[in-house]
C-alpha cells in the first residue's frame, strides 16, 4: 500500500479533531470570558516542566487569533452579516476540507467518466483542493505573522497537515501521470512489433 494513503488519511483524521478543537475554544469563549484556552501559552503554562521545552511559545494565543474578525472570513470581508446565521468561523470550512481529504483513499480510485470529459479525473480535483488549501493556507499564515502578529499552535499545525495533504495530493497525480505515459509507451510499442 502507497504511504501517501495513510498519511492522507490520518492528516484528514487529526485535522478533523483540530477543527473541533477550535469550535470548542471558540464556544468557550463566548460562553466564559475569563476561559484560558490549553492553546494559550502563558507565563503560568511554560512553567509546567514538560511545557518548558516550548518556552518559544510564551505569550502567544490562539484564543486572541479565534476571536479575531479573520476568524470569521466572511463577515470580515463584508459577504454575511457579523454574527448572523452565515457568519461560519474558519473550523467550519476546515471541517468541510478536512472531510474531503479523508474521501481521498477510495476517491483516488474513481474513474473518469467518459460522458463528462469537460470535468477533470478526481485525482486532478484532489490537486487541485490541494493547492486551492496551500494558497489559503499562506494568505491565513500571512495574516496571523503581519497583521495580528501572533502565534497559534493550531492554525500552525492546520496549516502543516494542509502542507502534507498537498503533497501527498501532488505524488498522486504525478503517479497517475506517468502510469498514463508509461501505458502510451507501451501501447505504442506493441502496436509496432505486431506489424
């Protein structure tokens, strides 16, 4: 079995529990206004001994980065109202991108379907969702260094499972491009011995 199945997969499994990681946080949040977040590294949390190998860390907080209004892309960019029904935070949309990482390992085995030569293969979609996800992964990346000029654990390890999920995405569709090329050769090549 090809590595990239597995490691595709268990990206999508631990990004799925980030996602739900941070809809917690955020309902705690709201819900509790004094709430420190485990995400949060304090000067009382890098004192705890197996914490302060991650000194790095100190004073940075993902509970500032989620109640940021890029937290809620939408309203931010004025498409839905602030806090009204549409008004998703950003684990929404990863749980959405999360859940179709984890359709790779039986979705990488569809076929093309003739009747729709205009759509492209899945393996071409995964590819595709791969680098739509990189490219919001570095516009988020960007944002969390230049403007709120914080640092959150999770958007970071969301943003390396994305990383990974794309190029396991890429070694797909570059295996499945030279099976296609090496078939061509081959078909090519018996058709000239026969005559």
């Amino acid at each position: 079995m090809l590595l990239r199945v597995p490691v595709v997969f268990l990206s999508g499994c631990f990004g799925i529990l980030l996602q739900f990681y941070t809809l917690h946080v955020e309902q705690q949040l709201e819900q509790n206004p004094g709430y420190q977040a485990a995400c949060d590294f304090t000067d009382e949390t890098t004192q705890v001994p197996i914490l302060s190998l991650f000194s790095f860390l100190k004073g940075s907080s993902c509970s500032k980065v989620f109640q940021s209004s890029y937290a809620r892309l939408l309203s931010h960019f004025g498409l839905v109202e602030r806090h009204g029904k549409y008004d998703f935070t950003l684990p929404y949309f990863g749980l959405v991108y999360f859940i179709l990482v984890l359709t790779f390992p039986a979705g990488r085995k569809w076929k093309k379907i003739a009747a729709f030569d205009f759509v492209p293969s899945p393996i071409d979609l995964y590819y595709y969702l791969g680098i739509a996800s990189l490219l919001f992964t570095v516009y988020l990346a960007s944002v969390l260094k230049f403007v709120l000029q914080e640092f959150c654990i999770v958007c970071f390890a969301t943003y390396c499972l994305n990383v990974i999920c794309f190029v396991c995405f890429y070694l797909e569709r570059r295996a499945c491009e030279r099976q296609k090329t090496s078939a061509v050769l081959t078909g090519t090549g018996s058709r000239t011995k026969a005559e």
